[in-house]
C-alpha cells in the first residue's frame, strides 16, 4: 500500500519516487549522486542517496522552528504537550488536498503503538509527529516513529559511552517482546532507529547552533569597538575565557600573550579502507564541522612543497656545513633547531605511523585553546605526522583573529605564558578513545560528524567544570611558586645576580656552533680520536655480551640476540666511519694524529667523553625498559613472564652503569690532577663529578647532560653553567 503512494510535499517537488519512501539505513560507502532526472529503476543506493537529500534540503530545515517550539511549550520535554493542554490528535486536512492515511509503528519506553496518520502537503507527515512528540524515520511515509523522550535518553548516552546502536536496539527489541509487543521483522527496529536518531541529532544540533546566531547577532549589535579588533564570532563562541575580551596587548617580546593555543595529533583514531574499494563515499551532513576542509589541507600541501623547493632533493655532507646563524625572529640557532627535530620522533613527519594501505584516513589533529577547546581539527591521510597539517591549522587561527596579534613559540621558553603545558590534547584523545571501535568501520562524513557531536558534548562538560578547573590551576601554581620561593631564601644570593647569571646561561646554550669549516684538519684529527674512544667501548661491550654467552647467563636468548645484534651493529657502523675519516688525513694530518694521542690530557679526556656516552647509552636503555614495565597491566602468563625478565634486565644494568660512573669520576680526578700540575692546557675546565646517589632519576640538571670542558668550545662558561 505505501509503496504506490504518491504526493507533493512542497511546491519545489511535485511527485514522491519509490526512493523517497525508503527508510533503510543511510551510511553506505558507495552512494550515488546523478544530475540526470531520476528513473524509474533506481538501485536502493540512488534511493537512500535521493532520501539524504530530501532529509537534508527540505525536512530538517522545515522542522527547525516547530521543534523549538515544542521544546519551550513542553519546558524541555518535562511534558507530553504544553502544561494544561490535552493530549493532540493527529490532524486532518480542511483544504480539500488528496489525503492519505498511513498506519506507523511508535515506540515509547514502555510500549510499542501503532497510529494512523493523514497525509497531505499542507501539514507533512514529520511536521505532524512533531507536534505529537514523535519523529520519523523516514521524511515522507514512514513505518516507524520514536518517542523524543527515547532519542533524548539516548542521544545523552551515546557521548557518555561507546554507541552501539546494535545492542540499544537488541535491548528494546528483547525488552518490548517481553511485555507482549512484537515488530513485525527481524531487525527492523536497527535500521529504521538508526536513521531516526541520526536525523534527530542533526535537528537538535541545528537548532543549537540557531539560538547561538540569535544571541550572536545581538551580541554583535552591542558590540563597542570594531569587529576588526576583535576574535572572530566562531572564536567567541568556542571560549569566551579566551576570546571573550576586547583588548589586545602590544607586539612586544615582553608583553603577556592574548591566547594560548596547543597542537598534538593522534594516530589511534583511523578509518579502515572500503573492503569493497568503493570509489565514492557517504553524504556529508548539513550541520557544522570543526575539521577544515580537504581543500584547505589540500592548498597548504601544495604551499609547503613549493616553498621547500631543492632543499629535500640535495643534502650537504657535514664537512661541507655552513655556519651556525639564527633564522629571523627565532632566538634559538639552526644547529638547536636541527638537532632538537632529529631528535623528537613524535614529530617526525617521515615516521611511518599508520599504514595508507590499510586505512583511508590515518588520525586527527587539534588545535586547542588553554582551556583545553578545540577549535580546529585535521583529518591525517597520510603516513607521518606532515608539516601542511599544523600550518594549516595556524593559519585557519590567524584568519579568525586580528591583524595585531603575532604568534610567539615556545611556551616554556618565553615569559608570560607560565605553566601551561599544553596537556590539554593528551585528554582529549582520552576523551574520543571510546569512538576508536565503531569510527574505525565508518563512513568518512559519518565519523566527522560522530566526532563533532562527542567534542560538543565535551565543551558542555568544560563550561560546567571551569570553576573547579580554575581552583585547581591556581592550587597549583601556588605550590610551585612557595618551592621558588624557599628555594631562593635558601641559596641566600641576591636575586639580581641569579637573574644575571640566567641570562648569561641562555645566552651561552643558545649560541651558535662555531663554523665547521675552520680548522678542518683538527677538527677531523679530533673526531677520529674520540672516534677511537667510542669504538674501543664498543668492542668492549660486544665481548661482555660474549662472555654472558658463553658462561649461558642468559635470561632470555631473543631479547639477547636483539641486543648482541645491535651492539655488532654499531660497532661495525663506527668502524667504516673512523675507517672513512683517517682516509681523509693526508701525510701532515696522521703526523699531528700521533701528537694528538700522545697527549696525555687529551687522551683522558677523550675517554671521559667516550664513558659519558656509554653512561647515556645505558640510562636510555633501562628508561625503555621502565616504560616497557609500566605499561603492562594484564597479568597473563606470557606477560607475567615478559615482566620477569625486564625486571631482571633493568637490575642487570644498575651494576654496570655504576662502574661506569666510577670510571668517568677516576678520569675527571686524573684531569683535575694533570690541571693542578699545569699539564693541561691555560683554558682547560676540570670535569664535574657524575653523583652515584640519584644517577637513575634522569633529572634534566644532572651532571650527565651537561659537558662542561669536554671539548675546546666556550672555556669560559657562565657561573650557573659551571657552577
């Protein structure tokens, strides 16, 4: 009967197709958008396709009003109708339109009703359920109808757990068959409440983002000062602790920032790709997204490429390297820059860190406010970490705030911007990790919009906690300025010489490398013999990991074999690299190569450079260890035994690390003799003493980071530094 039904439902669409009447489930992989006039034989992905649009460009829209009306008549759902009014019955026709009558399926919490309906185009069949406290699932001759009260409920529990639509829809079913009620097919109530409450949260997020124009219109009419002075409205309305204000503070080195703002990217939420390879993906949705779109991502891609130009297709060997310089407003050298990138994997856009081949779309990235908002997100196709991600993530920043404002990096690393951390990405992802099961099999524009409903839900949480978030920030920068405090009434030095010697320490860490090309000679003659250093603790490590071999004190082979694997491996690394150097060396050059070895100085503390690396070596180790350690929670067999044996690698190292420690110490002591005898060089700095207590901490002051007069550079280093 309601396949052979036809009627207008406005005057832009005369006639209903067989399409308009299907109310399967709408997240396809391959759907179909044709500008040609619809046939008469459409494949069910045509139909749900032509229904998306129906939903999208004419109903939702035209249910915006009355259902935020309903919502003030019935004090937000607390009533079935407005306080004081009967119960409505479902409305017939007076103009004389053709009519119909529809039988649909109801679903409450505690029953499951049929009710007729007429349909006609002066009073459309959603409009009519609407005024009932219902809402359909399909826009033009629905089967089934649900409650508000029910899509409410869940629409409130599908962000505070992992949806699973499937289970709610099992429950009810099993629940309803219970009390006497039955649907007529198997899973009907799934597809068909699927598609009700995926519409519904789009009319419920359309008619939010209404009343926030409202007030934003009049805000803006209240508005004192120019908008171009201003944050954007977008800005306004994602912080207003942020944005909210008027003033902005002066370009200046030493003024206190305007905003503060975090990028990280997660590479845990992925999208797997089509099985089917199907070429087209689901419609997008007509509500607002936080994600930029894929042109932008799209055009600053192309922007970095072109600006990067010849500098990744050649590389200069680093015999040939320029001099060390500062790039234009950066108060950090190239070699800081270059040596802190190679060294941060996390940020490595080279790193591999989610297959292209496996999934479609790779993980996100935010940019958040200090109060821990998103106010952008990228979609990451590609492998690594890219550039173009985070820059066109600043510069969609840059567009919504006034000319004024510069942007200033690194937080830490510059007054004003006191203890922010930029944590606030690190919970977020805890926060979204409860999608990662269901967004990974998802339609592309379904998990953009899954993710953009779950971060709303978010900014309604935050608002709520800002009063306790503000306790907390401020309990805790008051235990940290009281230890400042304590600590600098118990140095008893004046507080100008301590501000003068930090200066004169960022000064001195921050200073460019001397140019590599002076010098080359001894330079070279220099790198070979600490070259001869590492190279002999090297060997000296392979023939103890022999030795356990051979005595079978081994706890287990494969971490052994790994471990004897990469020390063979480095050491051979070394070799063909020393080899390499001293072919460089002509006849002058080894001449001055056997001086240099029979320098008694030189040669110790080319040692004591050698230990040192040694004593890095094995704390970076035993730190891996640890984390491998302290991420094991399950305690099953194979893990419990894995445990064991890291437990028992980390307490095999402690040993040997302390005798190295004690070495590097017998070197220094030999080095402070050679100094007090007048055997070293005018310059020369006697070495610091690596502490046996707390060695295993890995505090970012302790002795081992620093080497203060293990080289020619900077004899002359600040009191902080030396001190």
């Amino acid at each position: 009967m309601q396949q052979n039904f036809c009627c207008p439902l406005s005057a832009s669409r005369t006639s209903v197709t067989q399409e308009d009447i299907t109310d399967e489930v709408l997240f396809s992989d391959s759907l179909h958008f044709s500008n040609n006039p619809i046939g008469h034989c459409l494949t069910s992905s045509q139909k749900r396709a032509n229904q998306w649009r129906r939903w999208s460009e004419d109903v939702i829209l035209s249910l915006l009003v009355p259902y935020l009306s309903y919502i003030q008549q019935t004090l937000a759902l607390h009533y079935t109708n407005a306080p004081g009014e009967a119960q409505q019955d479902l409305a017939v026709c007076q103009a004389g339109c053709r009519t119909r009558s529809i039988t649909v399926a109801c679903v409450h919490f505690d029953a499951l009703k049929e009710i007729n309906i007429i349909t006609c185009p002066c009073f459309p069949v959603p409009l009519q359920l609407l005024h009932c406290g219902l809402f359909p699932c399909a826009p033009l001759v629905p089967s089934l109808v649900v409650d508000l009260h029910v899509l409410e409920f869940v629409r409130l529990l599908f962000v505070r757990q992992a949806p699973n639509q499937t289970a709610w829809c099992d429950a009810v079913e099993t629940f309803l068959d219970g009390m006497g009620y039955k649907l007529s097919c198997k899973n009907n109530l799934h597809h068909r409440f699927g598609n009700t409450f995926h519409w519904y949260r789009v009319l419920s997020i359309l008619a939010r983002n209404h009343i926030s124009s409202i007030i934003a219109d009049v805000w803006r009419g209240q508005a004192c000062i120019p908008l171009i002075d201003q944050p954007s409205e977008y800005l306004h309305s994602r912080c207003l602790l942020c944005f909210g204000g008027n003033t902005c503070h002066e370009a200046d080195a030493r003024s206190i920032p305007d905003i503060i703002v975090c990028i990280d990217a997660c590479f845990t939420q992925k999208c797997s790709t089509n099985p089917h390879s199907a070429s087209s993906i689901d419609p997008p949705n007509p509500t607002p997204t936080f994600f930029l779109s894929n042109n932008d991502v799209k055009a600053m891609e192309d922007f970095v490429n072109s600006c990067r130009g010849e500098r990744h297709r050649t590389r200069a060997s680093r015999a040939e390297e320029e001099e060390d310089h500062y790039e234009e407003g950066m108060c950090v050298p190239v070699s800081v820059l270059n040596g802190c990138g190679e060294s941060f994997v996390a940020a490595d856009e080279k790193r591999e860190k989610a297959s292209t081949h496996f999934f479609t779309n790779t993980g996100l990235m935010a940019l958040l406010c200090r109060h821990d908002c998103v106010l952008w997100l990228a979609n990451l196709t590609l492998a690594g970490e890219k550039q173009h991600y985070v820059l066109a993530l600043l510069d969609q920043l840059f567009k919504h705030i006034p000319p004024q404002m510069t942007i200033i990096y690194h937080l830490r690393k510059r007054e004003g911007f006191g203890l922010s951390d930029g944590e606030g990405c690190e919970q977020l992802w805890s926060s979204l990790k409860q999608l990662i099961p269901s967004l990974r099999v998802s339609g592309f524009h379904q998990r953009l919009f899954v993710l953009d409903v779950q971060i709303h839900h978010l900014d309604t949480k935050s608002i709520q906690g800002y009063g306790h978030w503000l306790h907390r920030r401020w309990l805790h920068c008051q235990i940290k300025k009281n230890a400042a405090l304590d600590g600098l009434q118990d140095l008893d030095v004046n507080e100008d010489i301590l501000r003068a010697e930090w200066k004169a320490q960022i000064a001195h860490q921050m200073r460019p490398v001397p140019w590599q090309s002076k010098n080359k000679a001894a330079e070279v003659i220099t790198t070979i013999l600490a070259l001869e250093k590492t190279l002999d603790a090297h060997k000296t490590s392979v023939r103890e990991l022999e030795m356990q071999l051979y005595i079978g004190a081994i706890a287990n082979i494969v971490e052994f074999n790994l471990q004897l694997a990469d020390a063979r491996s480095q050491c051979a690394k070394i070799a063909d690299t020393l080899r390499r150097r001293k072919a460089t060396l002509g006849p002058q050059g080894q001449a001055d190569l056997m001086t240099m070895k029979n320098n008694i100085f030189l040669t110790i503390r080319l040692n004591a450079r050698a230990v040192k690396t040694r004593i890095r070596d094995r704390l970076h180790q035993r730190k891996f260890e640890l984390e491998r350690l302290e991420r094991s929670y399950r305690a099953t067999v194979n893990e419990h035994k894995l445990r064991s044996n890291t437990q028992y690698s980390i307490k095999r190292r402690e040993p040997a690390i302390l005798k190295l420690v004690s070495t590097y110490n017998g070197l220094c002591t030999q080095l402070q003799s050679l100094i007090c005898q007048w055997r070293a060089p005018p310059s020369a700095i006697p070495l610091h003493l690596i502490a046996r207590d707390g060695i295993f901490l890995l505090d970012v002051d302790d002795e081992i980071w620093q080497d203060i007069g293990l080289n020619d550079e900077g004899m002359h280093p600040p009191g902080m530094v030396i001190g």
